[in-house]
C-alpha cells in the first residue's frame, strides 16, 4: 500500500534505473506537446511565407519602378535560400506572368532582375510540365530582347535566363535548338535573319553568348546530330581565338573543347553518314578533311595561347587563367586527358568533382547562380 508500481528500463550505463510509470507517462505527454509545437511551428512558418510570396506579388502589381525593382530583388534572395521552395508551385503562373510584363515594360535594372528572377524560379520548380510552360511563355519576350540589341547588360541578362530556363525546361532537341539558334545569331550576327543590319556584339556580351551557348550545348550530348551542320559554328569559334579580348578567347575556348568532346569534329563518329545525311562519298570526304583542318588549327592556337607571353600593362592574374585553360584543352585534344577538377559547393561545405567539359561548363558556368542549401 501506497507504493507505485515501478518498471526496470535499462539504462544507457549498463546498469537497471528505476523510473516511476507516472514519470514515464509524464515524459511521455511532454513529449506530444512539444511535437503538437513544432508541427504548430512549422505551420506557422508556412503560412508566414505564403504571406510574405502573396505581398511580393502584389508588390509588384506597383506602378511605382522602384518598388517592383526592390521586390524582385528580395524574390531572388528568397528564391537562392530556397524559402520559397515548396510554395510557387500554384502561384508561378501569375510569378512568371509579372516578371513578363517587367522584362517587357521595366527599366534596364527592372529587366535584369527580372530576368533572373524567371531563371531562379524555373530552377526551384525543376525539370517538368511547370519550367516547360515558362520557357515557352518567355522564349518569345527574351528572343525580342536578343533581336532589337538593347543595353548590354539587358542582353546578358536575357542570355543568361534563356539558358536557363531552355536547360531546364526543354522538351526536346527542337526546343533546344530555337534557343541555341537565338544565341548563335547574337554570336555571328550575319547568319540571322537580320542581315542588312549587321551588328558586333560588344565583348562582354559576345563572352556571355558564347558561355550560354556551351552551357546550352552540354544537353545535346545524347542526340544525333549531323556534322556537316557544326562545320561553320567550330570554324567560327576557331576564329575568335584571336580574338583581342581575353574573355571572348576563353569562353570560345571551352566552347570549342565541348565540341570536342560531343565529337562533332569527327565525321567518323556517325555510321552510315552517307545514307541517312544524303551525302556522297565525296562530300563526306571533303568533311572529313575540313573537319582535321580544323582540328590542326585549334590545337596550334591552343598551344600559342597556353604560352602566351605577359607584356607590360597586362592582366596577370587573366593571363595565368587562360594559359592554364588552354593548356587543358590542349592536352584533351591530343591525348584525350579529361579535365578533373574538385568544386566547394553549398557554402563550401561539400565538394563536387567533374571529370568531364560538359560537367564543368555547366558547373562553372551556370548563368544564374544555384541555390546554395
């Protein structure tokens, strides 16, 4: 009488603890309550950021520029720290209808943000019907954008995002190719449509185009495409290699090794050319010589860029970039030795390794930054 019923629960010492029943069911009500908060928590969270994505979207209902370009600022950082991840899924259409209409009517810094923002949102929805839908709903506004030659940074910007979102959301090899071509028509202007007013893209919008382009290619790896369509894209690239800034020479540089690597240089590559291409065997042939042509001519601007000599006034730090890079390229080339390199990713707690030029360039290269977890 008037002593409790006790229960042996083995300790974590080794040895027999008793613990009152009452104990237990008192720990164990303790334990519900605190789960019952952090589920009341948690929902709380939830529908704090619900609140928080509903006054962005009406903050950019605003006439006022400033204000939608602040809040389209704030949406990017949202998006990187993935805050909204989980909650856009039902409201990207009206997201993505909004950032549209600032990309078509905003100023140039409304238009940049804009454009990122798109790109950062068909990255937190990943690959499927919903990115789909934003790049087709975009591909027709960045494309006006491309064409008329705006601002410079309005047309990295578009660059940027048109990879992007074609990265993610393309179907197919069709789709990817309308954004491919969107690009290369930036990079050698006269194969547009547009030939009575040839441009030059300045060199920092030429590196971006260049860099999108590569970064866009990296996902053709597995479709069949026909050499003799390549010939004038390598012999252009080839040609920018002595290009007078540095930038330009690089990111041609990368794309030309990723071709390499898609051997879209070797006519040898593809069986049966000849039937299913249409070709004589002549003309397959005179490829098959351009195309080594070709490759004699990468490997000795390579080589001359690998040794670039400094001078006075130059950029040292540049300089030892691109050596090293064309050095890469160079021993990929000639003896099939696949760039391996070790990437701090998630603030530089874990570590990614590449082994190949499509890995790299899409790592290295992504024109919008990924969210970092």
């Amino acid at each position: 009488m008037g002593k409790s019923k006790r229960s042996k629960v083995r300790g974590g010492g080794g040895g027999d603890d008793l613990i009152d029943t009452s104990d237990a069911d008192s720990v164990g009500s303790s334990s519900t309550a605190l789960s019952d908060l952090s589920i009341s928590y948690a929902t709380e969270q939830v529908n704090s950021q619900e609140f928080v994505l509903d006054k962005y979207i009406d903050a950019l209902y605003e006439k006022r520029g400033s204000t939608r370009e602040a809040t389209l600022s704030q949406l990017a950082d949202a998006f990187e720290s993935f805050v909204l991840h989980g909650l856009v899924e039902n409201k990207y259409a009206t997201l993505l209808s909004l950032f549209n209409n600032s990309i078509k009517k905003g100023s140039m810094k409304e238009t940049c943000l804009a454009s990122r923002a798109i790109g950062l949102l068909a990255l937190t929805l990943g690959a499927g019907s919903s990115s789909h839908e934003i790049m087709e709903e975009s591909y027709a506004q960045l494309s006006r954008v491309l064409q008329t030659w705006p601002d410079a940074s309005k047309m990295i910007s578009a660059l940027d995002c048109l990879a992007v979102i074609t990265f993610v959301g393309a179907a197919d090899l069709a789709e990817t190719e309308l954004s491919l071509k969107a690009m290369w028509d930036v990079i050698h202007p006269k194969s547009g449509s547009n030939v009575g007013t040839i441009r030059k893209p300045r060199p920092p919008v030429l590196a971006a185009a260049i860099s999108a382009w590569a970064f866009l290619l990296t996902t053709i790896g597995s479709w069949r495409i026909n050499t003799d369509n390549w010939k004038e894209p390598i012999a252009f690239l080839s040609a920018l290699l002595g290009a007078e800034d540095r930038a330009v020479r690089m990111a041609a540089g990368e794309a030309l090794a990723l071709c390499f690597e898609l051997n879209l240089l070797d006519v040898s590559f593809y069986e049966d050319g000849d039937v299913e291409y249409g070709e004589t065997g002549g003309s397959k042939t005179k490829l098959f010589l351009d195309m080594q042509a070709l490759k004699a001519k990468i490997s000795s601007l390579a080589s001359n860029l690998s040794m670039e000599a400094g001078g006075k006034g130059a950029d040292k730090k540049n300089l030892t970039d691109q050596r090293d890079l064309f050095q890469r390229i160079l021993d990929f080339v000639k003896y099939g030795e696949c760039p391996e390199e070790s990437i701090k990713v998630s603030g530089k707690r874990d570590v990614l390794r590449v082994s190949s030029w499509s890995e790299l360039i899409q790592v290295l290269t992504l024109p919008l930054s990924l969210p970092s977890s």
